[in-house]
C-alpha cells in the first residue's frame, strides 16, 4: 500500500517501520472506522425508528 499524502517526514518515518507494523496500523485504521461506521448507522437506525 502506497501513502500518497503527508509531509516527507511522516513519509520518512513510515516507510522505516517494519511491515508487521504498518499491517497493524491498517488493521487498526479499519477497526475504528468501522466501529464509527456501526454506530452511526445504528444511531441512524434508532432515530428513525422513533419517528
């Protein structure tokens, strides 16, 4: 996977962690956005539900 936006810096120090590392961080990006994903839809679900 390939980061196409930041500074060079954080571009830098990216590309030095180890692969099993940068594996966690897109593990964990996925996670939490799909924690968000689940709980909008949910609250979505609720709040019209009541209507």
């Amino acid at each position: 996977m390939t980061i196409l936006q930041g500074c060079a810096q954080c571009l830098d120090s990216t590309r030095a962690t180890p692969p099993t590392v940068q594996a966690a961080y897109r593990h964990a990006i996925i996670l939490l956005a799909s924690a968000g994903a689940t709980l909008f839809i949910a609250g979505t679900l609720l709040l019209r539900r009541q209507r």
